[in-house]
C-alpha cells in the first residue's frame, strides 16, 4: 500500500493490511490524545475517557472543557476519514451491505465491528469459482480447535467487556447480572462457538471457559477499570459459573449433531439468546432497584483487666503500628488511630484509617459499659494494586458503607472484660451471600487489628480472639 492508499474510497483491502492499519492508528491516536490530555490540559487520559471524555461544570461544559473536546474532535478527523474510507473498501471485499459503516461511529459495537471485519474471508469476484456461501460464523470460525478456541474469545470477551461497561457505568449496577449471568454466558457462549463445527472433549470445552473469564479479568486490568484485589475476590465466583456454562455448553454439543454449515441453525437460537439476556437482565435488575440488606459483624477479645481500665482505651487509642495482616498489605483499608472530640453523646469520633477517617457521632455513652456511634462519612474501603496512577472504580466509593458501630464492654470473673466491636453496613455487591462472605471476613480482621491492640495497651498479653 502506499501511504495515499490511506485516503481512498474505491477498491478494497485484505484483512490482514485492515487489522494492521486499524490497530497502529488507534495506538497513535491513543498516545496522540494522551500527551495532548497530560501535557497541555493537565488532565489523565485512559481508555475509557473516549467514553466519558471529561467532567461538566455546574451550568453545564465550560470554556476549558469545550477547548479540550474540540482539540480531540480536530486531531480525530483524519483517522476518522481512513478508519471509514479502509470499512468502506474491507465491506467492498466481503461483498456486504455499505450501511454497516454505520456500525463504525457506535461507541464499544464498533469494537465488536472492527474484529469481525479483521477476520472475515474475502469473497469472490464474479466470473471467479465460487466457494459455498457459508453463513457468518461459519466464515470466521475456523475448524481447527486451536483456531476455534481463540475466535471464541475474540467474539465473547469484548462482548463481555460492552456488558461490564453497560452494568457499572451504565447501570450503575454490581448485581446478579453482572456477577452471576456475565460468566455463566461467557463460558456457554465460548463453548458453543468453539464447538460450533465439531463437538469438542469436555476438558477443552472447559478450559475454554475458563479462559474466557480469565482474559475478560486481564482486560479489565488493563484497561484500569479494576485493580488486582477485586478482581481476586470475584474471581472464584466468576471461575465456578464459567465452568457451569461450559457444561452446560457440552452438554448442547453432544444433544445436537452440528455438522459444518448448519451450526448456526443449532446453536444460533442460543447465541442469540446470550446476546439478548444480558442486557435485558441487567436493565431489568437496575428497574427493580433491589435494596441492599443490613449485615452485621461482631468481634471480641478478653482482656485482663477491668472494665474501668479498658474504657479510656476504647474512646480513643494511639498511633497503631503498620499491619501485618495480607489483605491489609494488598490494600484493603485499615484502621491507624481513633481521635475524640467532647465528651458524651453527640462527642465526634474520628477513626483514621489508611485510606481516610470515618466519622463517628456518638449516640450511646454509658461508661463503661457501653460506646455506640453512626457514621456519617465513609473513606474509600481499598487502594487498589494497580499499575495506574489513578484508579477509581465506581463500586470503591459508596457501595459498601458502615452505617454504625458499638463497643461493648462486659465484665467477668477475675477482674477480666470481654470487648466485644460491632460494625453494622451495606453493600451494593450482589449475589448478597457470596460477597458478604468477603466483607464480613475483612471487617472482622478490621476488628480484631482494633481489639487486639487496645487489649496490648491495657494489659500487653497476647491475643485470644472469635468471631459471632
């Protein structure tokens, strides 16, 4: 090709020549808005700002905003006219309708779009010898199982990352969606396209799965939509559904005979049904607006020492010295000191942890037996393992809030006190059970890096701690 080629409407172009064109322009363009972004505006720039490209001001885009998009908009338009003129000339090549250029300017389809037209075969010229006029995937779906294996995630793992995009930013939703029918789908969705000319050995279809999951995980780590510590957590949920999806995907392999060319009569009504069910499901589930229930987590320590001696410890406790507890290293929050300002109810507690203080009204004062507060302000629950400078997934900010607390301070024989630490809170994360299963081991862990130490402070003995 030469370089004028770029500019083109007529002729056509080969599959390999348009992928390779089409990734090196978006790495340019990528690179060209960041450095733009960061060293004229002052602003980050990731992926996924061509999405949300910048923050409105109170009455609406202000003057630097409208500069920034309208620089974006100018740099944008050459690549623009060779990304349409190069789609033009590779639908030209697969003998397909010119309309679909329209594909081409819908924000995440055109991703979807772009790989479709990178693997599709040309066709033949007329006068040519013409090979059977296959349906789509029986164009794009190679018959080798390796070949299969890896279409299967070039088709479902962008789809799947359209669905995260559409449930968290979209939605604004961490449900059942998104948890549960996102991986499910992934590993039926991959292992029908894998097996869609052939029926394949249930450890393949498995791995296949799993590996769909897998690189969806790596994508959004990449594209900093999460860090390494959530993607941990969801992980073994997301491992279980997929290879439940991939069963069930054998299972449709060895129930239906699929021959070559007639794949898509078989497993077409269930692909489509993926594509259908995920957005119906997630938007159904943001209508429904289910409301997160109230969780509670206690924790206790026994103390050598009388209750008397242990409350002024209670109200408010010293610098704590750096956690040696793994989620705390990996960047779950922490607690670091506790502060009190005034005396009785309506006293303000701040408790610092790593991530920012919470603060704590009090609403119960009965010394020394018991200390209850709300809380009126909740720091981020994490910092992120993440390569990227700045990262701020929406479920790190008010979808898992402390609502309250109490201390409470009961004596026993021998002049012992058992306290006990009591966090009440929501969480917007569902299936409900699974996730509590996570946050309420982390906040018991929370406690007992509290009662521990005030137990040390009172007393210096060791540690005998449960949980209820």
């Amino acid at each position: 090709m030469k370089l004028s080629d770029l500019w083109r409407w007529d002729g056509t172009v080969g599959r390999g020549t348009y992928a390779g064109i089409g990734l090196a322009g978006f790495a340019l363009k990528h690179n060209l808005d960041r450095m733009v972004a960061t060293a004229v505006f002052h602003r980050p720039w990731g992926l996924f700002n061509y999405l949300n490209p910048g923050p409105k001001s109170v009455t609406g885009m202000d003057e630097q905003n409208t500069l920034f998009l309208g620089t974006l908009v100018a740099l944008a338009i050459p690549f623009i006219w060779t990304g349409v003129c190069l789609t033009a000339r590779r639908l030209r090549s697969t003998q397909l309708p010119m309309w679909l250029l329209v594909f081409f300017f819908i924000p995440l389809v055109n991703l979807i779009f772009f790989i479709l037209m990178a693997l599709l075969p040309p066709r033949a010229e007329e006068g040519e010898q013409k090979a059977p006029r296959y349906r789509l995937l029986d164009r794009i779906i190679p018959d080798h199982p390796v070949g299969a294996a890896l279409m299967a995630q070039l088709l479902v793992v962008p789809a799947a990352l359209m669905g995260v995009f559409l449930s968290v930013s979209g939605l604004g939703r961490y449900g059942w969606g998104l948890f549960v029918g996102l991986p499910f789908s992934m590993g039926l969705g991959s292992v029908l396209l894998f097996g869609y000319h052939r029926q394949r050995t249930l450890p393949a279809c498995l791995g296949v799965a799993n590996l769909s999951v897998a690189l969806l995980g790596l994508a959004l780590f990449a594209a900093a939509m999460e860090g390494v510590v959530c993607l941990m957590m969801a992980a073994p949920l997301g491992f279980i559904l997929a290879t439940l999806g991939g069963l069930l995907g054998w299972s449709i392999q060895r129930r239906t005979a699929m021959e070559p060319g007639g794949g898509l009569n078989r497993a077409g009504a269930s692909l489509v049904g993926l594509i259908l069910s995920m957005p119906a499901l997630m938007g159904a589930e943001s209508l429904a607006d289910l409301e997160a229930p109230v969780y509670s987590v206690t924790s206790s320590v026994i103390i050598e020492a009388p209750p008397e001696r242990v409350w002024p410890k209670v109200i408010q406790f010293n610098r704590m010295p750096p956690p040696r507890e793994f989620i705390f290293k990996v960047g779950v929050a922490y607690p670091i000191q506790a502060r009190l300002e005034g005396k009785g109810v309506g006293a303000i507690r701040r408790c610092v942890f790593s991530t920012g203080p919470f603060i704590e009204p009090i609403t119960c004062w009965d010394e020394p037996r018991r200390l209850a507060f709300s809380v009126t302000s909740n720091p981020d629950p994490l910092q992120e393992w993440t390569p990227y400078r700045e990262l701020h997934p929406p479920h790190a900010n008010g979808y898992m809030v402390s609502q309250g607390g109490e201390f409470r301070l009961v004596p026993l024989e021998g002049g012992r006190t058992r306290l006990e630490g009591t966090t009440w809170y929501r969480h917007g994360l569902w299936p409900g059970p699974y996730w509590k299963w996570w946050s309420d081991g982390i906040i018991h862990t929370i406690h007992l890096r509290v009662l521990n130490f005030i137990k040390s402070e009172v007393s210096g003995t060791g540690s005998e701690a449960h949980r209820s």
